[in-house]
C-alpha cells in the first residue's frame, strides 16, 4: 500500500465525517449498500466491485472533497452505476444456474429442491392477494421483460422504478420466508 493511497483514505474518512468513528460506520454503510447495490444487479463479485468502487472514490478524493457537496454516499452511488454500465459493455448478461440463484437470496443448495418450492408456495400463500398477483406478474417470463414490467405499471398507474422497488421489498420478505421455512423443514429432519 503506497503512502499516497493511505494519505487519500485518510482524506477520504475526513470527507465522510470530522469524527473517526462515525466516518468509519458511514464508511462501512456505504460498502454494504455497495455491496446490496451490485449484487441487486446480478454482479457475481459484488464484494470485489464495491471495494473498486471504493478505490476509485478513494483516489479521486484529494480534488473531489473541496467542491463536492451533498451526501458522499451518493457520489459512490453514482461511481458504482457507471461501473455496472462499463461491465454490462464488457460482459453480456450470463443468467445464474437455478441453484445459484437460491444461494444468493440464502438459501443453501440442495439435491432435492422439493423443500424450497414447497416453502415458496407457502411463502405465497402469506401474502397479501394484491402483493402474490404483482410478485407473480412481475416475474413472468411469456413476453419481454421491460415490456411486461412496463405494461403492469401503467395497469398500476405506479412509475416503472417504484414497480421495481415494490417488487424488491416482497422479494426480500419471500427470501427472508423461504429461508426460515427451509430451516425449519431442516431442523424437523434431522430430529
């Protein structure tokens, strides 16, 4: 680690806050938002694009801190959209094999997926009628996606970003569902 790269986070923790130790809490914050924000959009190595990002505010912090003004977390926010968009360039969209997709909401792989599909039409059955009909619709694949995802906002009368910001909060309560209830199946097995 080279002396400037040190000096630069030092001002980088100065720019977050005047007290060390809440710099180091927003700092942490900002890297687990990171984190959320590129794993959100199917990023494989979200902990390593976070830290780049990090890197790269990190370096640019010496002239940025004088005249930025706002929130620093959304300058990373902004550096790490520009990122997604340099590596949607660079690499096509490669879609994750069905068991990889249930490790990254935390459910652990199995040889029988029986448990999961079972969790996850209980985990439907909780929901509210309008959220099980929006998270189901959202998630059709019989058309293009943007389309259809287009098409329900307008029957919604809802912008295509608050769509998908609903859609995300009952994905992460089925996720959060679907978990504990393969747990709990778990558990029963092994007693």
């Amino acid at each position: 680690m080279t002396k400037r790269w040190e000096d630069n986070f030092e001002a980088l923790l100065a720019w977050l806050d005047s007290d060390r130790e809440r710099a180091g809490a927003k700092y942490e914050d900002i890297r687990h938002s990171l984190i959320q924000i590129f794993s959100w959009r199917g990023a494989f190595d979200a902990e390593d694009l976070a830290d780049e990002t990090i890197t790269r505010v990190t370096r640019r912090v010496p002239e940025l801190a004088p005249i930025y003004k706002g929130d620093p977390a959304l300058y990373f926010y902004g550096v790490a959209k520009k990122m997604m968009l340099e590596l949607n360039r660079k690499e096509p969209n490669v879609e994750l094999p069905e068991s990889d997709k249930l490790k990254d909401v935390g459910v652990e792989k199995s040889n029988d997926f029986e448990a999961e599909y079972d969790c996850l039409d209980t985990c439907l059955e909780t929901l509210p009628p309008a959220e099980r009909e929006l998270i189901m619709f959202y998630h059709q694949q019989d058309q293009p996606k943007i389309d259809a995802r287009k098409k329900l906002a307008t029957r919604l009368g809802v912008h295509p970003n608050n769509l998908r910001v609903k859609a995300h909060r009952i994905r992460a309560g089925l996720q959060k569902c679907i978990k504990e209830c393969v747990r709990q199946k778990s558990a029963a097995e092994t007693n």
